[in-house]
C-alpha cells in the first residue's frame, strides 16, 4: 500500500510539470502575440507620421508658392472729415464679405486719423470695394442743431490687383466745400498704389 501511494504522488508531480510547461508555453505565445500587435501598432504609427510630414511639405510648399505668386491687398481706413462732424461707424465689404465692421459713437473712429482695415492675400484680378459710413454733426452753441443730424454716407469702388504686387488702398473720409450744404459735403475719395513684392 505503501508503494502503490508512493506511485499516485508521481504521477501527479508529472501532471503538475506538464500543467506548468503549457501555461508557460500559453503565456509566451500571448506574450509574442502582444509583441506582434504592437509592432503592427507602431509600423503603422510610423507610416501616419510619414505621410503627415509628406502632407505638411506640400501644404507649406502651397502656401509659400501661394504667396511669392498670388496678390496682397493692405486697406486704410483715413478720417480727415474735420471737427464738424463725429463718425459713429464704418462698414468695408470686399466682394460682398465684410472685413471690418465697428460701431464706436465718440471712440476711435474720431480719435485715430488712420486705422488699418485689413491686410490679407487676395486673388489677383478685378475686386469690388464697398464703405458705408454713418456720421452725425458736431455743432456748438449756434450751430449744436447740428447733432441731431445723423446720416449715412456710402460708395463704392472697382479695382484690380496684380500678380505678384501688394496694392496699398486708402480710403479717405472726407469734407468738400463750396455751397454744398452739411449733409452733402462728405465725400468718400481712394488712393490706391501697388509695388512689386517679389521679384519677376
């Protein structure tokens, strides 16, 4: 009896080894699955990254080619209307877009003589400039009737930009004389001039 005991303890030592040996094996074939993905997972990290780059060469090579052959508009807001009258906003459309649009009764607009608009690239060839201005009268003693005069003063302008140039346009607020009376007499005039920024 003692012998056929001794024999079951065998037996299942051997079992326990074996049970060991395919767990071992299990968790190493895991271990190089694992191993496996990640490998995959970088390989394609890797090739996101490349094609990123790739991505990014090209749209840095657009941009700067855009921007040695395309054209540039620089837009100057200049208010030389005087003392007689206060501008309470002004509104540029390019094209039916607005680029710059403000409401300040008594602020900047009266107290800055000059304000950059807008200075951006914009495709060469014929645009369209719209201002609408809304002034009111500055009047004083006699004449203080004049503040309740609020009107709108609008025009507009067709130009044409070139390749390659950066047109400087400004747009002047300005006061005519003559016989004109105090409603007529603002008048919106451009001065526009263009240079060559790269060379042809």
């Amino acid at each position: 009896m003692a012998a056929t005991a001794s024999g079951g303890s065998a037996f299942g030592q051997d079992t326990g080894a074996q049970a060991d040996d395919e767990a071992a094996e299990q968790a190493a074939a895991d271990f190089r699955r694992e191993l496996r993905t990640v490998e995959e997972d970088v390989s394609d990290l890797k090739e996101r990254v490349f094609r990123s780059k790739a991505t990014l060469k090209l749209l840095k090579e657009l941009v700067i080619d855009s921007a040695l052959t395309g054209s540039r508009l620089v837009l100057w807001h200049v208010n030389k209307l005087g003392g007689g009258y206060s501008m309470e906003s002004a509104q540029y459309f390019l094209d039916g877009k607005t680029v710059f649009s403000k409401v300040d009764p008594g602020g900047t607009l009266d107290t800055v003589r000059e304000i950059k608009v807008s200075d951006s690239s914009v495709p060469a060839g014929s645009h369209s400039l719209q201002v609408n201005l809304v002034l009111r009268g500055k009047g004083y003693k006699v004449f203080s009737y004049l503040r309740t005069y609020q009107f709108k003063v609008t025009s507009s302008y067709v130009f044409n930009l070139e390749e390659g140039k950066v047109t400087t346009l400004r747009v002047l607020a300005d006061s005519r004389g003559g016989l004109r009376n105090f409603v007529e007499r603002p008048t919106i005039q451009y001065d526009e001039r263009a240079e060559t920024f790269r060379e042809e």
